[in-house]
C-alpha cells in the first residue's frame, strides 16, 4: 500500500487533461513493467496496455483511466494539485492507483490464477473520446481480445463499500456544439446589430422546456448548457456566440428526439433573432448507455460479498453520469469486431467516515452536502479507496480467469 499511495499521490500531484497525458501514461507504463507486464504505449493517443501471460484460459481486462480535468482545485490538501486550473475531480487517479495495485498483486499471486491479464491505462475519458481512439488504433487486433472488461467509478458513497446495478448504471450522452451567428456592432447602436449574446441567452432559457416540456416524467432525460462564450469587450456586440449542451438519457430514442429538438429550437431562436445564418450544430461526443452483462456482473457481486461481507455491498441506482466504457464491450463491436465481449463496472465508495457522518442524518443530506465528482472541493479518502478498490479488482479479475491445475496453487 505503501507504493500504491505514493504512486496516487504523485498522479493526483500531477494532473493532465484529456489528451496531453504524459506524466500519467509514463508513471502507470513504468509500475505496470516494474511488475512484470510486456507493456505498450501510445496507443490511441496516450494509452497504455501491460499484458501479463499466464498459461490458458480466459483473457481479462482491466481498465482505469488516466485523465484529469480542467477544474481549479479547492481542497486544500497537503497533496493539492500543483497544475494551475487542472486537477483530478473525478478520481481517475484513485482508479488508476486501484489499477496499478491490482495489477502488482495479481502478478504476485500469479500461482492461483491461469489466463491472460491485460491492464489498461486509457486517455481521454471526460471527452469520451479515448475508447474509441485506442479501439481505432487496434487495440484489440494488437493485444490479445477480451473475453470480459472491468472497471470501477468512485462514487460519494462511504469508503470501504461498493456499489453494484443489476443491467444498467449509466446513462448515454451526447454533446453538441452550437455556434450562434450575429452580426457585430457597437455597444451603443444595437439596432444596427444582430446580437448573438441575445440569442445565446433566450435559447440557454428555452432549451430547458426540452425537459419540461417535450419529455414524459418517467422518461428520465437531463440538459445542461455547460459553456458558453461570446464577445471580448463590454462595448462591442460580437458576431458569434458558442454553446456547448449535453444531453443524458437512458434510452437512446429519447436522447435521439431531444437533440433533434435542439437543434430545431435552435434554428428557430435564431430566425427569431434576425441572424442571417443559420447556427452551427455539430456533435462532439456521444456516449453509449453503460450495461453490465448480468452474469458478468453477478460473478463479481459474489466475489465481493466473499471478500467484503454482504454489509459492504450495496445496491447503485442507475446514474444519469456517463462513460465511454461501453465500448469496450458489445456497444463498441462496430469498432472492434469482436462479438461476445462481456463487461463489468461497479461503483467504489470514497468518503471518509468523519466527512460521511458529519454531513447530515440521512443519505439524501449527505449526498446534497458533500462535494460530488467534478467539484473542486472531491477528494476521497485515500487509505480505504484505495485498499477497497484494489481488493474489489483483485478478487473481480480472479472470478473471472481460471484457477491453477489441481495441486499448483500458492498459499
């Protein structure tokens, strides 16, 4: 634990966002060869994959993630981000440590398992692009292909638990860009002027009726305007404004009609508007529902109650968050090709005991009051995360690949 601990303070030190992950893919390719991994770098960008041969049987992969995010740091902690404006708020770091320690004790426990062990490092998660980049770059031609994928999330539940959904945890998203089309002019002559700030403004308040308006109550959808930017000076009306909107559902048919009613209250706002071009709209990323293959998932959730005791696993209700995990499995088969590949995810509790109970009597108190993931106060606590997290992997990989031959197993 002593390294882990170094090896995830040294990370979260250190955060890259999505793209630029040098450091982060250096210091996990270096552990991951110090155990005993053949191990590959820059894939799809700066991903990292180690592969540790075992004899036959299964092949199982691990996934963590290596990116950060551009958030300013609040904490105060010792340990706090020494990148101005960038730092882990969503506990890749945490994830990858978990990796890292997994990965060195299945090594060293490589007597009780057979198969192969992949154990991947992948970028760029928080755009939603990095699956699919490494699937793009062979990721499954050039490493030996998954029979099961798995993965864990810190989540604001009490550290030392984990969390587990029977079929679907998270959501499918997508997120488009809207680029507003005005013309500029000055501050003090508006009429002379179609102003894109305008525009901006009454679609950020009318795309929420997408919501409130266009979807059923029990047909769970969120919007959320998350940036917006026009003009450079308080006396001059810009000629564009630029909206970033994302949208989560459960059901890819409603995520499909709400971004069809985007883009359509967005052509309409701007004819209201006098704009003489009509916006741009192109979609950034888009991500695919995370289901778990209800075996898969099962083998896990026993293998935890074994390890943790049943007091230890909980139940998650299904998330609006999203991932590009999917992709890894049967969502992502029109990029890999390889049918059949079962995934397993699961949540990872993060707060401490004091910061748990002082935060109010009840879950939902709780919830409201600690600082969720993307915030820049979100710390877990690091002892129980990562022991936790690095049992819950250990014992998920070896459920899922073979035992020894009759006889062979170490203590």
């Amino acid at each position: 634990m002593k390294e882990v601990v170094a090896f995830y303070l040294a990370v979260h030190r250190e955060p890259e966002v999505a793209g630029e992950e040098v450091r982060t893919a250096g210091r996990f390719a270096e552990w991951l060869r110090g155990a005993g991994y053949e191990v590959a770098g820059g894939v799809g960008g700066h991903g990292v994959v180690g592969v540790l041969r075992n004899g036959t049987g299964p092949t199982v992969w691990v996934r963590a993630e290596l990116d950060a995010l551009p958030v300013a740091e609040e904490t105060g902690l010792a340990y706090a981000s020494a990148v101005p404006g960038v730092m882990h708020a969503c506990g890749h770091d945490a994830h990858l440590a978990c990796a890292a320690g997994a990965a060195a004790e299945l090594a060293r426990r490589a007597a009780d398992w057979r198969g192969t062990l992949v154990v991947v490092g992948q970028p760029a998660e928080e755009t939603l692009t990095g699956a699919a980049a490494m699937l793009a770059d062979g990721l499954y031609e050039r490493f030996p292909a998954p029979d099961v994928v798995l993965a864990q999330h810190t989540a604001p539940l009490p550290a030392g638990m984990v969390a587990h959904a029977e079929g679907q945890l998270l959501a499918a998203s997508a997120t488009v860009e809207i680029v507003l089309h005005g013309r500029g002019g000055h501050a003090s002559a508006p009429h002379l002027a179609v102003d894109p700030v305008v525009t901006a403004a009454a679609l950020v308040l009318r795309l929420q009726t997408v919501v409130s308006r266009e979807t059923g109550p029990g047909e769970p959808l969120v919007l959320t305007v998350g940036a917006l930017h026009a003009g450079g000076a308080g006396n001059v009306i810009p000629d564009t404004a630029v909206m970033e909107v994302t949208l989560r559902a459960f059901a890819p048919a409603t995520l499909d009609r709400a971004l069809a009613a985007v883009a359509r209250i967005a052509r309409a706002e701007a004819a209201a508007s006098g704009a003489e071009r009509e916006p741009e709209i192109r979609e950034v990323s888009r991500s695919q529902a995370t289901v778990n293959d209800p075996a898969a998932a099962a083998a896990v959730r026993a293998a935890h109650e074994r390890a943790f005791g049943p007091d230890r696993v909980t139940r998650w209700q299904p998330s609006l968050s999203t991932e590009d995990f999917p992709l890894l499995g049967p969502a992502g088969e029109h990029l890999h090709g390889v049918p059949g590949v079962r995934g397993a995810y699961w949540m990872l509790g993060s707060v401490g005991p004091r910061e748990w109970a002082a935060a109010g009597s009840t879950a939902a108190e709780r919830l409201s009051a600690l600082p969720p993931n993307h915030s820049p106060r979100f710390h877990p606590h690091v002892p129980l995360t990562l022991s936790t997290g690095i049992t819950a992997m250990v014992t998920a990989a070896t459920t899922h690949l073979a035992p020894p031959p009759t006889g062979t197993a170490g203590p």
